[in-house]
C-alpha cells in the first residue's frame, strides 16, 4: 500500500516538473524585466496554461514518437558514432577554452587559492577560517596536481576535460543499462553539447566534479552486485559530500530506489550498509581534522549556518545575499555556524508562511534558468566580455535548450513513469534530480545548483526521445542483444 501511494506520488511530481520548469523560466524573464513577483508569476502561469491548453488539443503528445523518434533516434544512435562525437565534445571545450579566456573569480578563485596553498603545504585556512570552505575540491586540485605542480587555467582545462571523459563513460553506461544503446547514444549528444556543460570548461568549477563522483557512484551501484563495489559507491558519495555537503543526504536516493524495488529486507540494510561504511571511510579523516582543530564535532565545514540563515531570513530572495550579523560573526567559527543555525530555524518557525513563499522562489530560480555558463565565460569571468546583444543572444540558446529537454520528457512522462513502477532503479534518476530541487528550495538557490543533476534530466530526455513503445523489459533485452 505505501509502495503505491509513493509511485503516485512521484508520478504526479514527474509530470509537475517540465510544467513547473517552463512556469519558472517565465518566472525568470518576466522579473527580470523589472517587474514584482506577483506579476512574474501571473504572466507565466498564464502562458503556462495556455501552452497545456495547445498541446491538450494538438494532440503532440501522441504524435511525438511517430514523427520525431525514429528519425533523430536512426542517424544519432549508430555504434561508431560514440567514439566521434566524444572526440567532438573534447574538439568544442578545446576551441572554447582558447577562443573565451577567463579568470578565475568569486569562489572558484578561492578553491584554486585554496588549492594552492595545499600544494604548497600551507596550513587549510582563508581569511581567519579553517573549515567555512568544504574541502573536497581543493584537495581534488592538488592531488591530480600531485602535491607539488601549481594549479593553472591550463591545469584546471585538462582537469575538466578529463572529468569530461569520465562522466560521459558513465553516463553512457547508466543509459544503456536502464534503457538502451540508442538512449545511451542521446544522453551523449545532449551532455556533449549542453551549452552551460562545455562553456564551464575554463572555471574551477566544483560542481563538475560532483557531477561526474554521482554518475561514477550510480554507475556502480546499478551495475554491480559485489558488496565491495557498493562501499566504493559510498567512497564516491562521501567525497562528493566533502566538495558539495549538500549531497551528503544522497544516499537517501539509494534507500529509496531501493526500497520501491521491493529487495529482499537482507540485501537492503547490507547495500546500505557498504553504502555507509564508504561514505564514512571517505569522510571521516577530515571530520577528525576538524575535531582536532575546533573540539568539537564538525563534520564537513563550517559554512552550513551561515548559508541556511542568509536563505531563510526577511531579506533574504532566494539567491546569494551578502548579510552577516556583526556580534554572531564576532564568535568563534564553529559557534558562528551553529548560532546562523538556531537564527534560520527561528525564523522558519516564525514565518512559515514567508518560508514557503521563498521556497517557491527558490525553486524558480533552480529550474528558471540554464545561462550559467555562458554568463561566466561570456561575462563575469571574461578577460573580454562580449556585448549585451551576444550574451542575450547566447542565454536565449542555452534556455531554448534546456526547455527542449523538458519539452521531451514532458512529451513522455506518462510512459516514464509506467518505466519507472516496472524498473524502480530509473529512480535513481528522477529522485536524484529531484534531491537537489528539494535542498535548494531550502537553501540557496540559482541555475548552477542543478549542474550536478543535469545528466540526469539528459538521460530522461533522451530516453524519452527513443522510446517508440518499449516496456522496460523491451529496453533491458536490446541492451542485451547490443551487447552481444
């Protein structure tokens, strides 16, 4: 009975989530144009409904996989096609790279200082503070730098590619495992080409990295049975926590997915387990560190107070805000972190009402916009910012192409979730996304946030492309025969 009231609960939020991202990306133009909330989300909740007003009448929904499917699925899913297109992936981010120069700003001019300072043998501290900057990324740039060579724009390039390479490998494989070698191909073309995937390519950009350690701990977990490869699963997901702590709750994607598979009890709690026992390897020699350097427990960084009270306070709007308070920031670092804390849930406790609103902001900053990496490398971080008319032009395409993927999961949400109740692991996908929508509606909010979950939505938009009347067993038996 619990089973299936969550598999309608998680149909009714999949099919709410191509409609609630078109609502947000309206949200977005309409407030950016200088008008109040209120107007914003008038303005695009009309437009919304009159959009499922057309495609309820057009009947696209139907005609979809008859006219579009087998065309695009024919010419893009050939087996050679993968070694080129990977080959042009590399070919775009290299031309990008030298075409846009950038410098490393804001926080991804800290982590590179940060790890810097690491590779010199420098104590981990920045401007009075020993653990605000989780450390994970850092301690990724010195030790593929081994210790000893200086972090570069250079460096930091190939380190991207490579991270490239990797996630694609993965993803890939998450792909033709779930479905096929056709969807498999897709989700390629579509991670390859995303416009905010290959313009970050200059950045010391964290969320790369915990991009590519959740496809990697993913991968194994669907496509493994060893014990030893689940605790591997859980090593890749503690040190995703050390870069971003936001993730360290994931693993909940994997009690759940493994859960509605309805597993037997046993073999559950020991996944979990293994799952747990990584994560904890991974995470606690620096949980230690910290424990020696505050006397308390700390157990990633000392930031989280400081982020969850400037998203949940009466200044607060959904996005970055620069506000600290003079006498908590007077305190000692790890009581700062947990006296921000205590502030945030007062006021949470006191404004439930303004708290809900600001989620609802929230979430249309998360899934409102896709420009991040064309606003970086076109203008924040650009030695030479290109003019207002070809950055408008650039965020244009980047939003046409994240609207397009939902456009096609929309397209075959019905399916996906009929996908999903018969092969409960593609919910490692759609709780996955979803995991990190739920934690910026909470804390901080803004497009580059869902980077980290964005090869997800591409397998599903992928999936949805090639599907032509395929059961989930269908997709698992073309896996088979592609792979004999």
């Amino acid at each position: 009975m619990l089973r299936v009231l969550f598999f309608h609960l998680h149909s009714f939020v999949l099919a709410s989530l191509p409609w609630l991202a078109l609502l947000s990306v309206g949200f977005m133009i309409v407030s950016q144009s200088g008008y109040s909330d209120l107007q914003a989300y008038t303005v695009a909740a009309m437009v919304t409904v009159l959009l499922f007003s057309l495609l309820r009448l057009s009947g696209i929904k139907n005609k979809q996989p008859r006219l579009l499917a087998p065309l695009v699925v024919r010419v893009l899913s050939v087996r050679l096609s993968v070694w080129p297109l990977v080959i042009a992936g590399v070919c775009l981010r290299l031309i990008w790279f030298v075409v846009f120069d950038v410098q490393q700003v804001s926080d991804y001019s800290t982590y590179t200082l940060l790890a810097n300072k690491l590779i010199a043998g420098a104590p981990y501290e920045i401007a009075g503070t020993k653990a605000y900057w989780p450390v994970g990324y850092p301690a990724f740039l010195a030790g593929t730098h081994l210790g000893h060579f200086p972090v570069t724009a250079f460096s930091i390039f190939l380190l991207n590619i490579l991270l490239y390479l990797l996630s694609s490998y993965f993803i890939y494989h998450i792909a033709k495992r779930l479905f096929n070698t056709e969807t498999a191909v897709l989700a390629l073309v579509i991670v390859t080409f995303w416009p905010s995937n290959f313009a970050m390519v200059g950045m010391a950009f964290k969320e790369y990295l915990v991009y590519t350690l959740l496809a990697a701990s993913i991968y194994l977990y669907l496509t493994k049975t060893h014990y030893l490869y689940f605790v591997i699963s859980g090593v890749l997901l503690g040190f995703s926590a050390l870069v971003q702590p936001g993730t360290l709750l994931f693993v909940s994607v994997f009690i759940v997915a493994a859960w509605a598979a309805a597993k037997p009890v046993k073999r559950q709690l020991l996944q979990i387990l293994a799952l747990v026992i990584g994560m904890v390897i991974a995470i606690s020699p620096w949980t230690y560190r910290n424990y020696q350097t505050f006397d308390q427990l700390v157990l990633i960084s000392s930031n989280g107070g400081s982020n969850f009270f400037r998203a949940n306070n009466d200044l607060a709007h959904g996005g970055y805000l620069e506000y600290f308070l003079d006498d908590i920031e007077a305190l000692p670092e790890a009581e700062k972190d947990k006296a921000y804390k205590a502030l945030a849930i007062d006021w949470i406790k006191q404004n439930p009402g303004k708290f809900l609103s600001l989620s609802l902001r929230k979430v249309m900053l998360f899934l409102g916009d896709d420009s991040t990496g064309f606003y970086l490398s076109l203008k924040q971080a650009a030695e030479q910012p290109v003019t207002n008319l070809v950055y408008l032009v650039a965020k244009l395409s980047a939003n046409m192409f994240w609207l397009l993927l939902w456009l096609l999961l929309l397209l075959r949400v019905k399916q996906f979730n009929t996908l999903a109740k018969q092969q409960p692991e593609l919910l490692t996908l759609t709780l996955g996304f979803m995991y990190f929508l739920t934690i910026h509606a909470v804390f901080e909010s803004n497009a580059k946030y869902h980077f980290p979950a964005s090869w997800m939505l591409a397998i599903m938009a992928a999936a949805s492309l090639s599907m032509r009347g395929k059961s989930a067993r269908d997709a698992q038996l073309s896996s088979v025969k592609d792979d004999e």
